[in-house]
C-alpha cells in the first residue's frame, strides 16, 4: 500500500492511498463470499460458490463494487496507524481509480486531534456561593402547591381578580386568524398576568355566556417574534367562570401532601429549594472552572468537521427538547422567526466551545492518568438497565458497543470535572 501524506490547514490532512491488487483481493473473496449467500447458485450452499463462478454471474466490477467499503475502510485505518495520525471523526472519501484488475486509488481528508498545552491552571481560584433557600423561595413554592389544590366552583356572576374563567378566543390580524390563535375551552386565571398586558383587564366584568371583542398589541419583546408589536384583534366567549378557594396552610393540608404536620411540610420545602439551590451552584461553578482552564490552555486550530459534528449534536438536542414539548422544529424556528442557517450561525460559538471545553478536559484525563475501569463502566450499565427494564428500544441502545464507549467518555469527564473543582473551587 502507497501512501502520500499533505498536510491541510486547521488540523486536517489528505491521504492519498494506493491499495494493490494483491491487497484487494482478500476483500474481492469476502465480497464474492456475501453476494453468493444473498443469490443462490446452482449446486453450492448460499455463501460457498467458487470466486470464478460467482465472477462469471455477476461481473468483477459489481463484486469490486461490494467489496470497497471494505477495502476502504480496511486501508484508510492501516494507514492512519502506519502515519501515526490520531484522527478524529469520519474521513472524507474520494474515490480517484477504480477498475478490475488495477490498484485502487482513493483520497481521504481526516481531521487530526488538536495538541492542546494546559496552562497553570492548578493556581487558577474559582468561588463558590453559600446558597439556601430564602423565606421568598420558600413562600412562592407553597403558594405554588396550594394552587394546585385549590377548589374551584362555578359562579354565576361577573368575573373578577382571582377568579378561573373558561374561554373559547380568537387572534386574528389583517381579518386572518393567526397560526395556533384559536383556543377554546382555554382556562385564565384572573390575576396571574399570564397573558399579554390588558387581556385580563378585558375579561373582568364578563358573565358566562358574554361575547366580546377588542384590540390589543403584542408586547416589542413578545417570545414569538413573528408576533412581536404587531395590532391584533381578539373575539372572547365566556363559557364558565370559577371562584377559587385556596387551602388552609394547616396540618390537614400538609397530609393531603403526605406530611404529618404543616412543620414537617415546610421543612421539607425548604430543605427541597436549598438541595436545588446547591445543584445549580454547582453546575454554575463546575461550568466556570471548565471555562477558566480552557483560557489558561493553548489550543490549536480547530478542524470544520469537528465543530460541525458539534453544532449538529446542538441542533439535535435542541430538536429533542422542543418536540418533547410538543412542538416540532418547523413551527418552533416559525415562532423565533428564523432558519436552520440561522441556528447554526448562532450556536457556533457556543460550539467552539463546548469543543475546546472537551479537548481540555481529555488532556487533563491523559496528563493526570483519570479513567474508569470495567467493572465501574459494567455497573452503570447494569443499572441503567434495570432502570429502563420495561423500555426494550432502551435496553437495545444501551447494549449497543457506541454506547458502551459514549458512556466511558461520559463518566472520565465527569471523574475530570470532579479532579479540577476539587482542586480550584474554594
């Protein structure tokens, strides 16, 4: 096998490989051998009929055809390991000759892992919060709780604050109603601010049964910006208004919670926010330490592909999140008014990031010898599939060897994380 090196900008470099004939033919056998088992031929079990025979049935190129993922394959990763090249990522291929009987001569642009030199990043001092919760946190929690318990009862009378109304309305401008502005049996409580300013002000007054119909603008700053400060017209039917008793703070709604007492209740709510509190400052910092380290470190350039594998493993993560809620991705990129283009252009340097974030923590598991062993890597395995036991598609993809392999990573950065807040974070 020949091989021409040319080393590319931003870490990246070309193969030129040169596979000979002598080399292919191992593959061509391979090849013949899986063509003959998907065909049956006449007098030879499926997948035991003779080269030539299998040759003659369906020509030597269709076989060189079948046989040059492997040969690809099998060649580009001789080579990378005769350059000594550590490469990241799938290569580019380019086929260049192809024919029976002659060498095969292929390209293949691979992207190479940037050196990373870590700083003195051991001096580096990151602070963290002493977090609790605040009789605030706590008071907004339990009045959070004690809406969800609340007992609603039809009223005939005009709606006031504080009241539920059940409405069917619609949101039309230019005369048109708008997408996703038609809502009916939509429940409002009167006071909660939850609708765009003077909405609320609008339905106060009304009895069920009542129809009406008024003008409003969308806030400058409205979420969906294709709405954002346009005029729009609204057409409101009362259908029911609710008067709403909220519990008493007392021992028997702490029971209905599960608790013996409205004491324990609160101190639970409270030990709750502030276990929560501490979560988040730890991720703040952890997040920050990641930060300062890869500021301290030199980096060289980073190949395309890599970011772009990182900016298509963002935009799937955000695509998750979205239809988890019940959206899909067109109408989400509708409502902010934007393309896939635009995401990308966006999450790129939080990209670069996320990338040069985990560059650092690899050579910090290389220089400080972190990793984990099999039976740690087993373990975890075995829980998570006692915890999705009922899932099978779960089990499926946890049994898979990519996920073996994505969850050493995983659990080496987390070991990494630890190692470097342990040593930095005051």
């Amino acid at each position: 096998m020949k091989i021409t090196k040319k080393d590319l900008e931003k870490n990246q470099v070309e193969l030129t490989i040169e596979v000979s004939e002598e080399e292919i033919k191992p593959h061509l056998e391979k090849a013949a051998s899986k063509m003959s088992a998907k065909s049956k031929l006449p007098g030879f079990r499926p997948g035991k009929a003779p080269y030539e025979l299998v040759k003659n049935q369906f020509g030597e190129m269709a076989i060189l055809q079948e046989a040059m993922e492997f040969i690809v394959s099998d060649s580009y990763y001789k080579a990378v390991t005769r350059e000594k090249l550590k490469t990241i990522g799938q290569p580019e291929i380019k086929l260049e000759k192809i024919a029976p009987g002659n060498p095969i001569v292929f390209k293949a642009v691979a992207s190479l892992l940037p050196n990373v030199t870590l700083g003195e990043w051991q001096k580096l001092s990151i602070k963290k919060k002493d977090v609790k919760a605040s009789e605030e946190d706590i008071k907004k929690t339990i009045d959070q709780l004690s809406q969800m318990n609340v007992k609603e009862t039809i009223v005939d009378r005009a709606a006031k604050k504080g009241d539920k109304v059940e409405l069917d309305f619609e949101v039309l401008i230019n005369n048109a109603v708008i997408e996703g502005g038609k809502n009916p049996k939509y429940p409002i409580v009167l006071g909660e601010g939850k609708m765009i300013p003077g909405f609320e002000e609008q339905v106060i007054g009304l009895k069920s049964g009542d129809d009406k119909k008024f003008d409003l603008k969308f806030p400058d700053k409205y979420f969906q910006k294709n709405l954002a400060g346009k005029e729009a017209t609204f057409k409101i039917k009362v259908l029911n208004v609710y008067e709403r008793e909220m519990p008493k703070l007392d021992d028997d709604f702490a029971k209905v919670l599960g608790f013996d007492t409205v004491e324990k209740f609160k101190k639970q709510v409270e030990e709750n926010i502030s276990q929560d509190k501490q979560n988040k400052e730890q991720q703040r910092v952890e997040g920050e330490a990641i930060q300062e380290v890869v500021k301290s470190s030199k980096i060289e350039d980073l190949p395309e592909p890599l970011i772009h594998n990182e900016l298509h493993k963002m935009i799937h993560e955000l695509e998750h999140n979205i239809t988890s809620q019940g959206m899909d991705m067109a109408g989400y990129l509708k409502s902010i008014n934007k393309t896939q283009e635009d995401l990308h252009t966006d999450f790129k340097p939080q990209a670069i990031e996320r990338v040069k974030a985990a560059l650092v923590l690899r050579q910090i598991s290389v220089e400080e010898k972190i990793g984990v062993d099999e039976k740690e890597v087993d373990e975890e395995l075995n829980r998570q599939k006692e915890m999705y036991k009922s899932n099978k598609e779960a089990i499926k993809n946890i049994s898979m060897p990519a996920y073996r392999q994505h969850l050493i990573n995983m659990m080496i950065n987390q070991k990494v994380v630890k190692f470097v807040t342990d040593k930095i974070v005051k």
